[in-house]
C-alpha cells in the first residue's frame, strides 16, 4: 500500500449546480495527488495536496524536448451509491508502455492504482450523477530537471487531476462528422503515435483546425507512410461494420490502443459478432459505401465512449452514413459499456474495481 500524505483544503469549492453542463474539461475538484522521481531513489514522498498551480523552473525539460506522459479514465457512481472504475488496469498497462516509450520511469502498477483510489475517494462528492456525466481523472508525468540538453531527465513529476465532465463532444452520443485528413500525417510506425504523449495531440492540431473550419468535429488519420490506410480519429479509435462484419485497424505501432477498443472487441468476440483488426484502406471504405455496405462507423474512447459517425470526408467525397442515426452496434455498444461503468449490468468480465 502507497504511503500517500494527504492535505486536505480549508477552502473547498463550491460544488457544480444540477443544472451545470459540465463543459469537458472546465471544473476540476478540490485536490491533486502528486508525487516526485530522483534517479537513485526512485518514485517517492506520495501526497494529496489541494489544487493548486505548480512551480516549475523555466528551463524544467518537460518545456523544451516534451518528455511527458499522460492517460485518461473515469470514476462513475452508481445508484446504489458505490464508486467505480472502469478498467483501471488496462490505462495504468498503456501509461507504463508509454512511459517505456519515453524513457520515463515505469510508476509500480500497485501504487499508481493506490493513488487513483485514494484522490478519488477524497472528491468523491465531485462525481456528478446526471446521465452521461462522470469524473474525469487524468493523470500525467513531466519531466522536471532544469536544463537545457537533450536527454531524459533525472527527475519527475507525476501528477493526477480531477475534473467533472459531461459529454466530450457538442453533439453528445448524436453522430458527429469526420474529416479525412489527406494532407498532414500525425505519427508512423517506429515513432511515438501508440504512446499517449503530447506531442502526438500538438501534431493533429493543424488538421484539426482545418477541419472545424470545415463543420466538422474530428480528424481521421491516415498511415503517414503510404497515406491511404485507416488509422484512427484525434481523440478516439474507429470501427466500421462493412456487410455485417466490424472492423477496425490493427494496432501497428502508430495506433494508440484504446481501452474503449479493447473492451468492444472483447464484446464482440463475447456476443459473437464478426469482429476484424487489419489493415483497411480508405479506398475499401470508400468501394463499402458506393456498394452499400458501409452500415455503421463509429469511434471509441474513453472520453467520448462511444461516438457514432453520420458522415465521412475524403477528398472530394461525402460518404453519409446511417441516415444520420445511431446505428444498432454503436447503440448496444454504448449501452453495455456504460452499463457496466454505472454497474447497472452485471460485470461477468470483471471489467470494474470499486473504490472503497
């Protein structure tokens, strides 16, 4: 068990009303765990400390070469007023493999665990109850030696964050249109694109601006090395059902493996449903749609859960998917998982972990 100091605020806020939308990522709640690495002593003197700004060096690393990490999981309560975690494992999993990536320190899996428990437990107040709300928790490690040299760092911070949210996009779980991106590419196999890392975000933001200006709400990414086969969206990873079958890319390197991903192929597989993960080209999704068999996309992350899409982008060509509906998979898809996360389904994949 982590020994983690705690220092509770003597000025709470206020909480959000009922009637707050929770604007994804506005609010965030009383506390922060943080906790320091030293080369030679490792990760040490863990706390939960009001929230509050830090204090950094001008010249810390994490400012000048980007040599930090960050992940992203919910808190839920449930009806019968326990709080649960969706998958916790599986991001703490990813954060050591990006952390690997990075050449920054892997956190214990035990501890890390520990402190997403125990900051949670000390805000659980903060989790709304509102259907499609939840707390958000984000945690993170930035390089912090002052200096200006390209290295990894001798020392850390890892910090972790939490933020009442509602729906991630505008549209909530009505589908949303996506932009093929056919100019920037975001990552390639060998680089950093299946580590959660600031620098691949930053890298979609061009696109991402031209998309909005666009009317659309995300981009989709092709290979950065042949441009022509599906990667996934800026915030999500994306599935098609193709003539019954759902498929999506296979994780090569420059794909983030998402949770929410991992979770609905292991539905798939579970209901048995055809499920792919293969290589698939744009111009195989196109020759689906012109053949109508191009049934539902859809996008998975933890932020959005489940995000139908009603139109794709590429080029010239407006594919219309779904009539613009929420197809059936992404329903059931969106239902069980969220059921699960409120525990209002059985949990037969033993997918949760209470906070006690």
């Amino acid at each position: 068990m982590l020994n983690i100091r705690i220092e509770k605020t003597t000025t709470p806020k206020e909480l959000p009303k009922a009637d707050n939308p929770l604007k994804f990522g506005t609010i965030f709640t009383d506390h922060m765990f943080l906790m320091n690495y030293e080369t030679g002593k490792g990760w040490h003197d863990a706390r939960i400390v009001p929230y509050q700004p830090l204090s950094l060096e001008p010249s810390s690393m994490v400012f000048h070469y980007g040599q930090e990490m960050f992940e992203g999981l919910k808190a839920y309560k449930t009806e019968d007023g326990r709080t649960l975690l969706f998958r916790p494992d599986k991001n703490i999993e990813r954060a050591n493999r990006s952390n690997i990536r990075l050449c920054i320190p892997e956190i214990p899996e035990e501890d890390f665990l520990d402190a997403l428990k125990s900051l949670v437990k000390i805000d659980e107040a903060w989790i709304p109850t509102k259907p499609g709300t939840s707390l958000y928790i984000r945690p993170f490690v930035i390089a912090t030696d002052p200096f200006l040299g390209v290295r990894p760092s001798d020392t850390y911070l890892f910090i972790i964050i939490l933020s009442p949210v509602g729906a991630y996009y505008p549209e909530g779980l009505n589908p949303v249109k996506i932009w093929i991106e056919d100019e920037y590419v975001r990552a390639v196999r060998g680089g950093i694109g299946e580590a959660k890392t600031g620098g691949n975000y930053v890298a979609s933001l061009k696109s991402q601006v031209k998309a909005h200006d666009e009317g659309y709400s995300q981009v989709l990414w092709l290979d950065g090395v042949e441009r022509k086969y599906i990667e996934e969206v800026g915030a999500m990873n994306i599935f098609f059902k193709i003539d019954g079958t759902v498929v999506t890319p296979k994780l090569n390197g420059s794909i983030l493996p998402g949770v929410t991903r991992d979770s609905v192929i292991n539905l798939c597989k579970a209901w048995g449903l055809p499920i792919e993960e293969r290589k698939i080209s744009i111009d195989e999704i196109y020759e689906a749609y012109k053949n109508g068999k191009l049934e539902e996309v859809f996008g998975t992350g933890t932020a959005a859960v489940i995000s139908p899409v009603k139109e794709l982008r590429w080029e010239n060509h407006i594919m219309q998917v779904g009539e613009g509906q929420i197809g059936e998979y992404s329903q059931k898809f969106y239902d069980t998982i969220t059921g699960l996360q409120l525990g209002k389904i059985e949990d037969t994949f033993n997918w949760t972990v209470e906070v006690k």
